[in-house]
C-alpha cells in the first residue's frame, strides 16, 4: 500500500515539503556522513522548554493511523511493533557497570550501533520518524523521539505505561559507542574473545546483539549457539543483570516486548549490506535483503531480520498475556526455522496456533524456578504484569546518557534519579593528573 491522499493531509504539518522521498528521509535517520550535527546543550535546553508533548503524541498516533508507505509495508498493517522494537534496541545497549549507553544521545543513528546485527532494518524504523523530527527540529532530540514513538506505540495497542520523559541530549556522531562493542568493520578489535561469552564491562554477551544470543548459549569458541533453554537462562539473567534489571523487570520486559509483532525469517538469504558497508560502496540504502525481486525484495514475506519467523501471539498488536498462558498450557517442540535457526513452536498446534514460535531465550523463562514462579504469577494476574512492564519499560528507557537540567515528562514530574545518573560516575574528562 502507499500512502493514502487523507493520511498526507494528517502528516502536511510534519514535512517541511510535501514532495519529501523516501530517500531523504531515509538519509536524515541513517545519515551518509555518519555524522550529524546537533545542539549545544544550552541551545537544547532553551529549545526544549517550548516542546509541546500533547502534540508530540498525536503526531505519532497519525503515523500509526496512517497507512504503510510502499518502501517499507507494516506488519499487520501497524507500525506499532516496529517502533517498540527501536526503542528497546536504543535503550538496550546501556551497562550498568560505568552508565554508558542507553538511547540518550541519539547515537543508534550512526556506526557502530546501526550496523549491529540487532539493528537490522531499524534503518527504515528511523526513516519513518524522519517527518515528526522536520516539524519539531531543536525542540526534539532523536533519543526522546524514539522513545516517544516506541512508548506512543505500546500506549495504542493498550499497554498502560503512565510516563514518558523528555530531555535526552543527542550526540552528534557515535563516537561514545565504540566501547559498547565495535563493528566487525572497524578497525578496533572487539572488545572479548569469544562472541557469546563477553564478560562485563560489556553490556551483552554477543557484540552486536542488545543482550544476548536468543537461538542459545554459544558454549565454546567458534561454536554455534546450543538450543538448550536451562542453559540460556544463565545468559538471559546475567544479561539483564548488567543492564541493571533484576528477574521481574527481565521476566515483564521479556513478555511485554513479545506481545507484539513477529520476528522475521522466512528469507534463508539474509539482510543484505549493513550501512557501514553499504555506504562506503556508494549505496543509497542499507539491508536491502537477499530474497524476493522487484519492488517487493527484501520486504513483506521477503524480510530478512534476525533470521527467525513469526508471531509470538495470535493477537501480535493487542497488549495482553498471552505469551506467558500459552508458554505454560502448551507443549512446545524445537524446530529448524526456515531462516536457518533453531527456535520453537506448539506440538500438535490448533489451526490458530500454527506459524507462532518462541525463542530459546523466551523458553528459558519456563526452565528457571525463579523465572517461572514470575511467569505463573503474570499468565494468572493481568494487573500485577502491567504494573511491573511499565515499571521496567521506564527504567529501560530512561537510563543513561546526558539528560538537560529543563527535562520534563508528560505527566508527573521527572524522577530524580534520571537527572543524577550522569554525575553519579567520573567522566573520563573527570580524570586528574597527580
């Protein structure tokens, strides 16, 4: 579908012209450069002050009504799973031992982050942003704009998160990234010696994933992952442990990202080029994907992007509990997908049921005693799983990074601690000479 003559009447005010392709917004989200520059703090702060977040919010929720634009259709027809995707993969990146990563500073935009296998396709995900960010300019870093779109989106299909914060001051390159786990591309080596058992300071097990390995552990080096599900709770707790969440934020957050959408697999041929290697060939575009021809390569049943297919619920754009009821009343079975990975689906599925899958680490949940009684406790008590996902999804979203003195959130006030963070460690610049 493209967009229709009513939905670019809602989007006129976001565009600072209506002929914008999808060429240029692709470029403002994936800048060429890998470079783009930003505010100073004071510009931001001042800017900020007049950010109308009311407004903010029903922009997003007209680009979630709206139709899919051709160049990048919408699973189930919405928008919603994709942008919840973005935010949780800006944010995913920040550790708890030094605060470094996290969404603020905008950095998922440039190299290092936007190559990381767990960013592919995120690049169209900006894209689609690119419009919202024209209208409001200085007023409105990337890092608070990806966040709103992903919590807007959680928000419409019915989860109750009550507040979102603004204030995230945006880096102009991704320098303060590299640390987080470089690109195969670069010329630093990355920073442990056996993808799949990096060890703190890093925030992950696997450079290049947001936490770890979800077809399993990788058990020695150059080994594939083992789709043992007792074995990756390890991963997944100590994981989410360097991220700073204990079992219930790992268990809500885990439930609640997975209530929505699918993963894509279905293509055994991959994503296509990363952006650090598509442009520095002279490409346009990054992910392009291997599968498919014409104008539909790449995309719809053509997509390739963690190489695992399928819903995880029957109702993939509705906040509900159904991954932890079906997790426990069904028997799921390991099965070869057709991307070439390990994952899981229901024996002897209902008609309704076929093509849904889980994630070794989504089965890990069920195979730890600790882990389970929290599963049990969410499939059996709908109020106690919303208050703990909107608990964990704020801390996931708002921890790390530079935050301006003047931030603010759409409801209450901000938290303390999210201004303090930054000054609660030594800077490098902090260092002194004796």
């Amino acid at each position: 579908m493209v967009r229709s003559a009513k939905m670019l009447v809602a989007l006129a005010p976001l565009v600072a012209s209506e002929q914008s392709s999808w060429k240029d917004m692709y470029e403002q989200g994936t800048p060429f450069s890998d470079a783009s520059p930003a505010p100073t703090d004071d510009e931001y702060s001042a800017a900020l002050r007049g950010l109308n977040v009311a407004a903010l919010t029903r922009d997003i929720e007209s680009l979630l009504a709206g139709e899919s634009y051709s160049e990048w259709p919408a699973d189930f027809g919405n928008y919603g799973p994709l942008l919840i995707r973005l935010a949780w993969h800006c944010s995913g990146s920040y550790r708890a031992t030094d605060g470094k990563g996290g969404c603020a500073g905008g950095r998922h935009r440039f190299d290092p982050e936007r190559s990381w296998d767990d960013n592919t396709n995120l690049d169209k995900a900006r894209a689609l942003l690119t419009p919202i960010k024209e209208k409001y300019g200085a007023q409105l870093s990337w890092g608070d704009l990806m966040i709103a779109a992903g919590t807007t989106a959680l928000r419409s299909m019915g989860t109750p998160v009550k507040q979102v914060c603004f204030g995230r001051i945006d880096d102009s390159d991704g320098t303060n990234s590299l640390e987080l786990g470089p690109s195969p591309e670069q010329e630093k080596v990355a920073p442990c010696e056996v993808q799949g058992q990096c060890e703190r300071p890093l925030g992950t097990t696997t450079v290049g994933l947001i936490y770890l390995n979800p077809e399993g552990p990788v058990v020695e080096a150059g080994g594939s992952p083992v789709p043992d599900p007792s074995l990756s709770a390890k991963d997944v707790r100590d994981s989410f442990s360097r991220m700073d969440h204990d079992d219930r934020d790992t268990v809500a957050l885990i439930g609640g990202g997975h209530a929505f959408g699918k993963t894509h697999g279905a293509c055994p041929e991959g994503p296509g080029l990363r952006p650090s290697e598509a442009f520095a060939q002279g490409d346009s575009f990054a992910w392009q994907g291997e599968c498919g021809e014409g104008d539909l390569k790449g995309k719809g049943a053509n997509t390739f992007t963690s190489g695992f297919e399928g819903p995880w619920t029957t109702k993939p754009t509705k906040w509900d509990n159904e991954f932890f009821t079906k997790m426990l009343d069904r028997e799921w079975e390991k099965v070869m997908g057709p991307g070439g990975h390990w994952q899981w689906r229901i024996k002897n599925a209902s008609d309704s049921e076929k093509g849904l899958m889980r994630l070794t680490s989504d089965m890990s949940l069920i195979h730890d005693d600790a882990y389970l009684e929290i599963v049990k406790e969410f499939a059996s008590d709908m109020r106690a799983f919303d208050a703990a996902f909107d608990k964990a999804w704020f801390k996931l979203t708002h921890k790390g990074g530079r935050w301006s003195p003047d931030a603010k959130c759409d409801t209450g006030s901000v938290p303390s601690w999210v201004i303090d963070q930054q000054y609660a460690r030594m800077l490098d610049t902090d260092a002194v000479i004796v």
